[in-house]
C-alpha cells in the first residue's frame, strides 16, 4: 500500500484547499448556530444536511492536516 501523498500535492496547494476548507467549515458551523437558535419551520432536512457536509470537511480537513505534517518515523 502506498501512503505517498499524490505528486499534485505540494505544500502550498494543500495549503490553500486547507484554507478553503477551513473557512467553508467555518461558514457552516456560524449557519448551523444560526438555524438553531432561530429554526425556520419544517427545515430539519436543511440542517441534517448541513451538518453532514460540516464532518464531511471535518475529516478531509484532518486528512490534509496528516498530509502536510506526516508522522515522524520511529
């Protein structure tokens, strides 16, 4: 099994996707608080969803963080 990183995945372009991700993560969180404070009628879907898109970047965020900072070996 290969755990090379692709050879597309230089630092400064994972960098910039963590970036993304991050703020869109970011973006969610403060959207999912709003609906939850004030939850507009009949919107549980909305926020299942939202919520499901949040781990989604959750994980690919950690997964790029591994990435850019592998394990040092032993």
């Amino acid at each position: 099994m290969n755990d090379s990183p692709p050879p597309c995945a230089d630092d400064s372009s994972l960098a910039s996707r963590l970036a993304v991700l991050s703020t869109e993560h970011r973006d969610l969180d403060a959207i999912i608080a709003q609906i939850t404070v004030a939850p507009p009628a009949g919107d549980d879907l909305l926020l299942r969803r939202l919520k499901k898109r949040k781990l989604l970047l959750k994980d690919r965020i950690a997964i790029i963080q591994h990435l850019m900072d592998p394990d040092e070996p032993a």
